[in-house]
C-alpha cells in the first residue's frame, strides 16, 4: 500500500503588474500530484498557468508542517501505533 506524504510548493506568480509568492503544503502519493493540486488552487484565482514559477518542492515531516488541517490528518491511528 503507499504512503501518502506531505510536500511544501513554493514559488511566485504574476497577477497585473506584481509579483506574488506561495508556499502550499500538499498531501499526495507523488510530487507531481503535489504540484498539480497546488497549481490548480493558484489557477482558480485567475493566474494561467505559464504565470506561475515554481521555485522548490520538497517532502516534509508531518511535525514541519504549518497547515493545522494537514498536520491533523497525517497523525497515525491508534491502529498504526
């Protein structure tokens, strides 16, 4: 069975004339579901995908993760213990 991990997106996009930067924390199987999940919420504001760098992708531990939701979820069960 795979493991589902957690990775950190970061990068910027340019919307009018400025420049913005992202972090996105992700759960996924692979990195390039990671960086889709990330690229489709930063889509969904109105920036096209050719707008948008993305500067590191990395696995993180779950004790590194800042999103509270993500952090919540990736606990193990009284199962897995």
């Amino acid at each position: 069975m795979s493991e589902i991990k957690i990775y950190r997106i970061v990068g910027s996009y340019r919307k009018g004339h400025r420049e913005y930067l992202f972090r996105k924390e992700k759960r996924a199987l692979k990195e390039e579901d990671a960086i889709e999940k990330a690229l489709s919420q930063i889509c969904s504001i109105g920036v096209l995908r050719r707008q948008i760098n993305i500067h590191e992708v990395k696995e993180i531990a779950p004790e590194e993760c800042n999103d509270f939701l993500i952090k919540t979820l990736s606990k193990p069960t009284p199962t897995e213990e």
